[in-house]
C-alpha cells in the first residue's frame, strides 16, 4: 500500500520531465497526528505525531546534506490568516536543493525510505511544493 504523504504517478513523472540540473526549494506543509499512528499496527509507545515526524527528520536532515541541500528556513505556523481549517499546519518549512535530481536521489536512498516509516505514523497531512531555488542562497 501506497502512503498518502507520497506523491502520485502522475506527480512524480511530471518531477522526473522537468529539468533536474536547476536548483529548487520543497515547501513543506506539515500537520501532525495528535498521536502517532503507525501503518503496521505497531505500538506507537505513547510519541506524538511531532515526535514521530522528528525521528524522520533526525535522518532526513542528515540525507538533505549528504545531497548537498540544506534547511533554508523552518518555522512554526502562528495563524491562518486567509483560508479555513483545512489549511492550518503545525510546521511550514523550505529545503533547498541543488537540483531536482539531487532531491530524487535522497528520496530513493534505503535509510531515508526506512525513516519514512516515522514521517507516515507522524503526519495527519502534508504538502509539499516545488518551487525555483535560484533565489535561496546556496
């Protein structure tokens, strides 16, 4: 089974034609389970769905430098000030990439899907966009 905080086929083959020798910036939406929910039924040991998102980003901060990327920015959400519930989020933050196929490799990398397994028990939701990264400093 698929997760849901993965992209579709169709979102990842679009990703894939686009020109991967540019720089980019992922912008994160993060909402988090109030409790950690794991997928195989395994017990969540009381973690919170924000404790679970950070045993995920103890190693995907380690794979975004290993790719040459780098937390940009990170920042609680303090107020959605245009849009209704369905757009309030725990954590926005912007990773800069070298390029499309550098983010590709990261994502494919065994101890990066391994942690995958705590963003997915973590997140009630997320979205994640793709933006041009020329303008964040390397």
């Amino acid at each position: 089974m698929s997760s849901p905080h993965e992209p579709t086929d169709e979102q990842r083959k679009v990703f894939g034609e686009l020109d991967q020798t540019k720089p980019i910036a992922m912008v994160n939406l993060l909402k988090f389970r109030a409790q950690a929910k794991y997928a195989d039924g395994r017990d969540a040991g009381g973690l919170s769905g924000g404790e679970a998102y950070g045993l995920y980003g103890q190693v995907a901060m380690s794979k975004i430098a290993e790719v040459g990327g780098r937390m940009f920015w990170a920042a609680p959400s303090a107020q959605t000030f245009i849009g209704t519930s369905d757009d309030e989020w725990d954590i926005v933050a912007i990773v800069r990439y070298p390029n499309r196929a550098a983010f590709l490799r990261m994502i494919a990398m065994e101890d990066y899907l391994a942690a995958s397994v705590h963003r997915d028990a973590g997140l009630e939701r997320t979205v994640l966009i793709s933006c041009p990264g020329d303008a964040i400093p390397a």
